[in-house]
C-alpha cells in the first residue's frame, strides 16, 4: 500500500454508495452468495439510496493507491422503514464495507475511528449497528468499545457510546 486516503465523501462521489452496499453484508456462504439486486430490496435500499438528501447522511472512504477501497456511513432512520441496529430516531446506525483486497490491513479500523470523531463533533450521543452472528468484524467493533444490546436468531444489534 503506498498510499492511503481516508475522508469525507464528496457529492460527486455519492454513486459509490450504490457500489460499496453489496459488500457491507456478510456472506456466511461464500459458495452460495447472496445475488447482488439484494441491494434494492427496499430493508436494504433505506442504507444508500438517496445519499445525502438526509441532514444526517455522513459517509468517510478510504482509497488505497487513489483507488476506492471501501466506506463507512451512518444515516438516523426516521422513515417508516428502519435499519436492522435501530435503537431510535436520534441514533445514527451506521454500516462499513471494504472490497476484499483492502481487509485484514488496519483500513477498517481507521475508517471507523474517523467516523466515531465526525459523529463526536456532530454531538450525537451514540451510534448503533447490526452484525450477522459469526462476523469476524464483531472483534473490531468490540475493540472500539461497541456493546451488543439485542439479538435475535441472526444477527446482535450493537451500540457505542459517544459521550
């Protein structure tokens, strides 16, 4: 890696939120995944679609060598429709994606922390997330101090703290 880049997405970046969703799920059978148009199941497409039309829309990427490696983004869902770490309608979930050359290589963990100081200086109190059970991403939110508050049959919905 001779380069890394990590910072707030610019609006003429926004396309890469429809390219980085497929990557943020889990895939706990590589051999059987799951189809990409899952993204536009409307549970899914709440994540990206529209982005930055909501006040509370923040996204931070990473490009390694000038490429797209990946990005974490929060958004407060207010809709009818909520994301699969709802806590509440001040609490941002949040969801992160690296394409699979980029794990395992320190990117993710500096992605969250740039995000968890953005929502810091936005004064949010707290922010959520879902994990499917057996993510090996759950070691990463639990170093940064995220807890899980609630499970069910699949996934724990987990929370961090800000203040």
């Amino acid at each position: 890696m001779k380069s890394l880049f990590i910072g707030e997405i610019l609006p003429e970046e926004y396309p890469l939120m429809e390219e980085i969703m497929y990557e943020s799920v889990h895939q706990p059978d590589l051999a059987n995944p799951y189809p990409k148009d899952m993204i536009y199941l409307p549970q899914v497409r709440i994540y990206w679609d529209n982005w930055g039309e909501e006040k509370d829309d923040y996204c931070v990427i990473a490009k390694v060598d000038d490429k797209f490696a990946g990005a974490v983004w929060v958004r407060v869902f207010r809709g009818e429709i909520k994301g699969f770490g709802y806590i509440d309608e001040n609490t941002p979930e949040l969801a992160i994606a690296l394409f699979k050359e980029y794990r395992n290589m320190g990117v993710g963990t500096l992605l969250m922390r740039k995000m968890i100081n953005l929502l810091k200086r936005k004064s949010f109190c707290q922010v959520s997330l879902s994990i499917t059970k057996g993510n090996p991403a759950i070691r990463l939110y639990e170093r940064l101090g995220f807890e899980i508050v609630n499970e069910n049959e699949d996934d724990y919905t987990m929370l961090l703290k800000l203040v």
